[in-house]
C-alpha cells in the first residue's frame, strides 16, 4: 500500500476519512445506491465541515506546505487533463534544453495556444532531471524564443508557474541567468500577443516572474507568490530558518492568493476543491482549465498594441510609493 504524504495540519482530516472508509466497508458500499447508514451520512458531513474550516484557516507558512505538497498537479499533469495534441519544443539554439522549464504548442478546446510551464518531477529520477523545477538560463531563453514564435503566428501564450526559483548553481550564474530574466521581462513587455500566466504551485522569485509577464496573471488558491521563500527570508533576517522564523516571513511576505489579490499583483484567486488540488487533482483540471477559456474569450478581441498597453500600465501601476 502507498505511503499517504500528510501535512501536520491534516491529521484530522485523515483520521476522519479512515472512520469513513471503515463505515462505508461495514455498509457494504459507498452509499451511493442509497444504502450507506445514516452514520456514514454524519461524518462524510462532519468531514467536509472539517477540512473547510481547516483550509480556510490556513496561515500563510501552511499556504506554502500546501503549495509544496507532492501530490499537487503539476503542469504535465494538466498537460495530460486539460489540453489536446501537445507538441514539445525542445531546445534555446545555443546550449541545450532545460527539463525544467517545459514548452509546446497544444489545443485547448477550439484555441492554438503556446503552452509552456515549471515541472518538477514525480519520482527522484524525474526530480533530478528537473533540478525540482528550478530552470537554467538555457530555460528562459528557450521560453521566450517559443513566445516569440508564438507572436509570429498570432497564438495567445500560457503560462503555468510553479517553481521555488531559478536554479541557483555557479553554472547557471556563469551563464548570465539574471540577465535572462531580465530580457524575458523585457522581451514578454512588448509581445503582440495575449499572455495568460497562473502560478499552480509556487512562484518563487525571478524563476517564477521569468514566464510572469501577462495581460491576466491568476493564482490558484493555495499557492504562493513571492520575491523569496520564507527560508530565505528569515536567513537573511534572523540567521536561521527555524518554524518560527519562516511562519514570522511567510507572513511578512504577503505571499498568499489573497494577499496579492488584495495587493493588485494578480488579477484573480482560482478557487481549489475542498481540501487542496492535491486531493481532486481531476476537479482542480476542470475548474482551471473553465479559467483558461474564459480569459482567452475576453483577450481574443483586443488589438495587439492594446495588449501590449495594457500589460504594460499593469505592472507598472504595482506597488505603493509615498
């Protein structure tokens, strides 16, 4: 039997799905042929009263746990659950091709689109080769060669981030990763094109404001986003990155949906199934991919120099200056 990863927070929730499990055995079924006692009944509603209020309690350092969790999709998951035809494109033309930073074209219903986004890996195998989602200089610039391509022939570009950063090695330094960055925030500016960017998992720093730049810019529920992570906030601000520490940052940061929708950083806070994505991977498919189709309807009719305006009054109206 498969180990169960489970969050601190979530011991109840568990503990209460196997109370249901015993009972819907002991009933003979799940009760969906109206044959499940009314005990059953009780705690399947007693267990969606509890993950509700554990979930909308959540402190902004359990939003991140939340955010990290194994099981969340990933963006070859959504890949498989939501879009048709995918074809990868691989390589920057001038040092190799960053398994971390995945990009394609696909079909999302009737719409073309550039699809591109962070995997991280599912196994150590795949993590490995992934470098857990933190993607090299040859990355973004493999990134935003395909949206170039991508404007070239008038297809609207997805962007699905989920990274705790941009790889940190001294090859990746040497290699001139921040200059990319940069040039990608640039170079996504001006791009006559509908860009469309929602952070599924983490969106940690220029790794994720590399593929960031967008006319609508969402977030899941139970991700984050922010200019760093909590460890190295309180590393920085207190020497040590104790669970006291990293809470006290994670809650500084402002990093949570709500926060930066409040803040004006993203456009919209996508809602999650109750208990995490993590839990109905398939319903949080659904639910994103209804999000995607509803902001290509609204872009579509608007000219590409209006595009380009509005993305860039966005950013620039971002943060407060006294």
């Amino acid at each position: 039997m498969a180990t169960v990863y489970q969050l601190p927070f979530e011991k109840d929730i568990y503990e209460a799905e196997a109370s249901l499990a015993r009972l819907e055995a002991a009933a003979g079924g799940d009760g969906s042929d109206g044959t499940a006692s009314e005990e059953v009944r009780r705690i399947r509603r007693e267990l969606a009263a509890l993950k509700r209020r554990i979930f909308s309690q959540l402190t902004p350092w359990q939003t991140v746990l939340v955010a990290r969790h194994p099981d969340r999709p990933q963006f070859l998951d959504y890949v498989e659950m939501i879009f048709d035809e995918f074809v990868e494109l691989h390589g920057d033309r001038a040092f190799g091709d960053d398994r971390a930073l995945r990009t394609g074209l696909a079909h999302l219903d009737d719409h073309k689109v550039m699809l591109m986004g962070h995997h991280k890996g599912r196994n150590l195998a795949e993590r490995t080769e992934c470098f857990y989602g933190c993607a090299h200089p040859e990355g973004y610039r493999k990134a935003i060669t395909k949206m170039k391509l991508a404007a070239k022939y008038g297809l609207p570009i997805i962007c699905l981030i989920d990274t705790p950063g941009a790889f940190p090695g001294i090859g990746a330094e040497e290699r001139g990763q921040a200059n990319l960055i940069a040039y990608n925030l640039l170079e996504m500016s001006r791009i006559p094109t509908p860009i469309i960017c929602v952070v599924i998992g983490e969106g940690g720093s220029g790794g994720a404001l590399g593929i960031g730049v967008g006319n609508r810019v969402g977030i899941l529920e139970f991700a984050y986003y922010s200019v760093i992570s909590p460890e190295g906030c309180a590393g920085i601000l207190w020497k040590t990155a104790t669970d006291e520490t990293k809470s006290r940052a994670a809650e500084a940061l402002k990093m949570t949906a709500k926060d930066l929708q409040r803040l004006s950083v993203v456009d919209d806070v996508i809602p999650e199934p109750l208990g995490g994505s993590h839990r109905q991977p398939r319903e949080m498919a659904v639910t994103l991919k209804r999000h995607l189709l509803r902001q290509l309807r609204e872009l579509r009719g608007i000219s590409s120099d209006e595009l380009v305006r509005q993305r860039y009054a966005k950013f620039r109206k971002m943060g407060m200056f006294q």
